[in-house]
C-alpha cells in the first residue's frame, strides 16, 4: 500500500515536472545610464516639487484657483521628460527677483565710482 501510493505519487511529480512551465530568472548588471536617468529624474521631480512648495507660488497657484495638492499631483501624473523640461523652466527663473535691475544697479555705482574717484 505504502509502494503503491509513493509510486504514484512520485509518477505524479515526474509528469507534472515535465508539463509545467519553469520560471528562468535571469540576472544581469544595470547600466550606468539607466541608474543615472532614474537618479536625475528624481532629482528633476524633487526640483518641481520644492518650486511648488515655496509660499510664493502656493499664493499665486491660489490666485489662478487652482490648489496647490492638486498642483502637486498633476507633476506626480506627469512623465519623466515633461518633469525634465518643467524642471529647466524652473532652474532658468530669476532667483531673486529682476535681474536687469540689479544689472542697471551696478552699472551706475561703477560709472560713479571711476567718474567721481579721485
């Protein structure tokens, strides 16, 4: 009884180890550029995201109507190469303001300062 059913259930085993399908994992490096692209898409996603957690733009963002949590899953929505071209919009802003008026600022303090030095 005993031979009989570990008979069967080793005829069982064999038959199913045939039929059934094996899984074959396969391990491979990563490359550079593939770890790069994901790190500076993060990088471009957390430039964005610190943009729209400055109190000036949430205040402007609720001027315009719009809610600066919806704001911030619109960006969440969107794809890597729009979040990189946003990010460069937003890394090509003026840091502190009107840069030509400090420009003309510097102008007129050094044509001051040759013209009156003595």
């Amino acid at each position: 009884m005993k031979s009989t059913l570990s008979r069967m259930i080793c005829h069982f085993l064999v038959i199913a180890m045939a039929m059934l399908p094996f899984q074959s994992g396969q391990a491979s490096m990563i490359g550079t550029d593939q770890v790069i692209s994901s790190a500076s898409a993060q990088a471009d996603r957390n430039t964005v995201s610190s943009f729209l957690s400055r109190s000036e733009t949430v205040s402007q963002l609720q001027s315009l109507g719009l809610d600066a949590q919806s704001a911030a899953d619109r960006v969440a929505a969107m794809t890597d190469d729009e979040v990189r071209t946003l990010a460069g919009k937003v890394s090509a802003l003026p840091a502190g303001g009107d840069g030509g008026l400090v420009l003309l600022i510097l102008v007129v303090f050094f044509i001051w300062y040759f013209a009156f030095r003595r």
